[in-house]
C-alpha cells in the first residue's frame, strides 16, 4: 500500500511544483485567465484530453459499462460527434478571441444574455466540480480506508484542487494538464492488454459475462429509472432513446464547452486551435475506448465484493487489486463431513511482481491525477466567469491587473466551497453528470453554435432560449412533472424536452423579431 500512497505523494508535488513555477510568469488578467493567448498545438491537446476526461467517464462511464458492457461507449460517442463538429468551430472561436462564453453572449446577443448565461454555467461547472471531488475522495479512502472516510477525502482533495486552481490560472491549468495527460494515455493503455492477459484473454472475459455487454445497444435502461422503482419496456425503442439519453447531453456539451471554447481563446493562433483539435479527436476515442473496456474486463475479474457495490470505483479497484499474482481457491469434501480449503498463489518472478505493482500504482496516479485536473479547469471556468463577466463588467470596470487576480483567487476559494457543498449531497456520479451536461446543452449550446453558423439568430430568442432551457431541466425530475405526465414521459432524462423547448424559443421568437445589427454580426463571420 506503500507504493499507491508514494505514487499520489509524487503526483501531488509535481502538480504543485508545475503551478508554482508558472506563478511568477502570472502577470496580467490575459496571462490569468487565456494564459497570454501563447499555448503550442502540443500544449492545447493535452489540456484539452485532461479536462474532458474526469471522473464523468473515469467513475460515472466506467459504472455504466461496469453494469451494462460496451453500450456505454454511446455516453463517449456523444462526445466524438461533437469533437468532429468542433474541428470547423476551433479556428473561428480563436479568431473571436476574447476570455469566456458570457462574453461570447454579449457580443452577439445581449447584457441580459451574458448574465443568463454566467447562471448556466456557475450550475453546470460546479456540479461537475463536485463529482471530481467525489471521486477523489474514493480513491483517497480505497488507499487509506482506516484513516481517511471517503467525505473526508472529499475535503482533502477540494482544498488541494482549490489551491492547485488558485496559483497561476489557465497557465497552471494548462502545463499540469500536459503531463496529467502524458501519463494518463501512457498507463491506461497499458493497463488493458496486461489486465485481459492475466484473466486469460477476451475469450475469457466474454464467456464470463452476459451476451448483453457485447451488444450495441446492450441492457441499457431510461437514466431516471437508475434509481428509481420504474423501468420502462426494455424493447428495442426504448434502448435506442436511453443511448440517446447518454448520447446529446454529452455531445451538445462538448459543443459548447466554455473550457473548451478558454483554451481555443489561449492558443497562439488559429492553425494552432485546428491542429490541437484533431490530436484531441485521435485522443479521446482512444482513451474513452480503453476506459470503456477497462471496466468491462474489471466487471469479469471483480464480478462481487465491494466494487460490486460500488461500481463506480471499479477503474481505481482494478489499479489496487487488478495486477497482483492470481489466486485460485478449492474446496474438497472429507470423509467426516468438514471441507478443507486450499489456496494457491500464482507463482510470479520478483522483478515482474515488482512491475505489476508500480502498473497498479501508476492506474491508480492517472486516474486521480485526472479528476484532479478535471476538477481544476472546471473550478477554474466559472472563477473567471465571475469576474469578467460580473466584476469587471459591472462592478469595477478600471480594476488594476493585480486586483483582478486577487478577486479572481478569491472567487476560486468560494466556488470550490460551494462545489464541495454539492458533493456531500451527490451519489450517483453518472445521473449527476447527466444532469449537470443537460443544463449546458439545452440552454448554451443552441446560442453558442447560433452565434456562428445563424445570422437570424436574435438577441430576445437567445435569452428566451437559455432561461426556458434552464427552467426545463431544474424543474423536470420533480415531483409535479411525475403527477401531471405520462410515466413513459416523465421518466424519460430532461435532454429530450429542455432541448426542444430551448430550440424552438431560439427559432421561433428569432423569426417574430428583428434581424440583429451588422456590428453584433462581424465578430462572428469570416468574411
């Protein structure tokens, strides 16, 4: 165990070691927040890969397939739809070049459209914050379950991660992501072959599992009914609309993705956002694919026990006990009536023993090295949103450089409280992620992409659109949606009717009011 507690030691001064040495280099608000607009393609693809795979795919993705096999992958395909959408989007939001969505939503809505859309993003974001430090917090307690509760080691990894956002801004963000996604990348893929091996093949963990896990659409069930006592018909329909349901929240976040949308904004120019775009598709189909499989072959090797109960620490489990010799249990019945129990131990040379377990240790690190900076650039987001979408805009419009960083560490300090607030409430990961995806998706997502590709749109349909979005998705999962809807309705995840709603007030109110101006319409076309 001495090993798995050197490793995050080492994980965790080099985060800070990396954030410190960029501090002296945190000069001005553009250093801060855009990182003085300067990261390489290099750069931006692990930045890029390290915040979007965090714990949603690592714990809330790594349950689903836990429970349901390869059908997970339609949460991941979500988001491969969006990156290649995104590809045509990167060079033109580098061109608009400025510090954050709400910005975004000014320049081409309307103020009433940038503080509806700071709402929508401080709701998302932190909810996304706090599932990381939940699944910290576990790996915190898999390594030390006598000294440390998995709330406390929620604690722990909100004021590490609070502190970690707070030093150096996008700068810090940026480089720690870099290597967080070097090693990442390098152990997970490692980690599969050496994991299927040991079990004794494909063949092996197919024949161990139902049919189900191997089939495209899987057992997948309607997300609300999770945790609730409903399940709708499991036909073939209603299969296709619960993959739908893990599908868009994820694709239409991914389209409009204010991190995202903040690294495109620091990259050097816009051939450099292009290029790290497309090493970002080539890394998350990769990786997703590899998380995927990973817990679909823990599912094999850890059918029952603790994990069993808790799925969603699988990928970690696997790390702590995935890569120790095998052993093998056999009970024979005696005359008398007793039963003796023999266990034997696979017999590993020391030098691949010692291997094995620096593996094991090294999953776990990428692992939690990975929620630490998936939590990180989404502590980090809504900070700046608060400052330069409220208190540079409305409150100090002169502030200095150095009182804009001090206000911007503060509001670091208070998100991640209310983050970890959230957390200490949330158990499913996964509907949690779902429901935090749903906001974004239905209420910024269509204004987003409008911006660019819909001269039409207006400013009134854009406020319409992400307050009614906004509405939807808080209000769907109560209790007077249940009495006053259909079961077959309201049971179904928010993304199908706060998107529909949120579409059809961006269209139709853009269509009964006036064109917008040509000077909130230059920003946004190329030519």
């Amino acid at each position: 165990m001495n090993l798995y507690a050197v490793t995050l030691a080492i994980i965790v001064l080099t985060l800070l070691a990396v954030s410190l040495t960029r501090l002296g280099k945190v000069k001005t608000k553009a250093d801060y927040l855009v990182a003085g607009r300067s990261l390489p393609a290099f750069v931006l693809v692990f930045t890029l890969l390290s915040s979007w795979i965090g714990s949603g795919s690592l714990l809330g993705g790594a349950e689903n397939a836990y429970k349901h096999g390869f059908a997970a992958l339609w949460q991941a395909a979500g988001g491969w739809a969006g990156l290649a959408l995104i590809y045509f989007i990167a060079p033109r939001a580098r061109h608009f070049a400025q510090y954050t969505i709400p910005d975004l939503l000014e320049a081409r809505y309307s103020q009433t459209a940038r503080v509806l859309g700071v709402i929508a993003i401080l709701f998302t974001y932190t909810a996304i914050t706090s599932y990381q430090f939940i699944g910290g917090g576990d790996i915190l307690h898999l390594i030390f379950p006598s000294a440390l509760s998995a709330i406390q080691g929620r604690c722990l990894i909100a004021a590490f991660v609070i502190l970690l956002t707070a030093i150096a801004g996008m700068s810090s963000v940026a480089y720690t992501d870099l290597a967080i996604g070097l090693l990442a990348t390098f152990t997970l893929c490692l980690a599969l072959p050496v994991l299927v091996h040991n079990y004794g093949g494909w063949s092996a963990v197919h024949a161990a599992l139902p049919s189900s896990h191997f089939r495209i659409f899987g057992d997948i069930h309607p997300i609300n009914s999770y945790t609730g006592s409903n399940i709708l018909p499991d036909g073939t329909r209603e299969r296709i609309s619960s993959a739908m349901e893990l599908f868009l929240p994820t694709c239409l976040l991914m389209l409009g993705n204010q991190s995202m949308y903040q690294k495109f904004f620091s990259a050097k120019s816009e051939k450099d956002a292009t290029r790290a775009v497309t090493g970002w598709i080539v890394g998350t189909v990769i990786l997703e694919t590899v998380i995927v499989a990973l817990a679909v072959a823990g599912s094999a090797v850890f059918p029952t026990g603790e994990v069993h109960d808790h799925p969603r620490e699988i990928l970690a489990y696997v790390g702590l006990h995935g890569f120790s010799p095998a052993q093998t249990v056999a009970t024979f019945a005696n005359v008398n009536g007793s039963a003796t129990v023999i266990t034997t131990t696979e017999v590993v040379p020391p030098f691949a023993e010692h291997v094995l377990q620096l593996l094991g240790a090294l999953l776990v690190g990428s692992i939690f090295a990975k929620i630490i900076s998936t939590a990180n650039n989404y502590l980090f987001s809504p900070a700046t949103n608060l400052v330069n979408d409220i208190f540079v805009r409305y409150i100090r419009p002169q502030a200095g450089n150095q009182q804009v960083l001090l206000v911007s560490r503060l509001m670091v300090v208070l998100l991640g409280a209310w983050a970890l607030f959230q957390s200490l409430g949330t158990e499913s990961v996964l509907k949690k992620a779902l429901y935090a995806y749903t906001i974004y998706s239905a209420a910024l997502t269509p204004v987003i992409l409008a911006a660019f590709y819909w001269r039409r749109a207006t400013a009134s349909a854009a406020v319409a659109s992400i307050f009614t979005g906004t509405v939807v998705t808080v209000f769907w999962d109560t209790a007077f949606i249940h009495h006053h809807l259909p079961q077959i309705i309201s049971d179904r995840d928010a993304i199908f009717p706060a998107l529909a709603a949120s579409l059809l007030c961006l269209v139709v109110v853009s269509l009964l009011t006036p064109r917008p101006n040509l000077a909130h319409l230059t920003p946004f076309v190329e030519n």
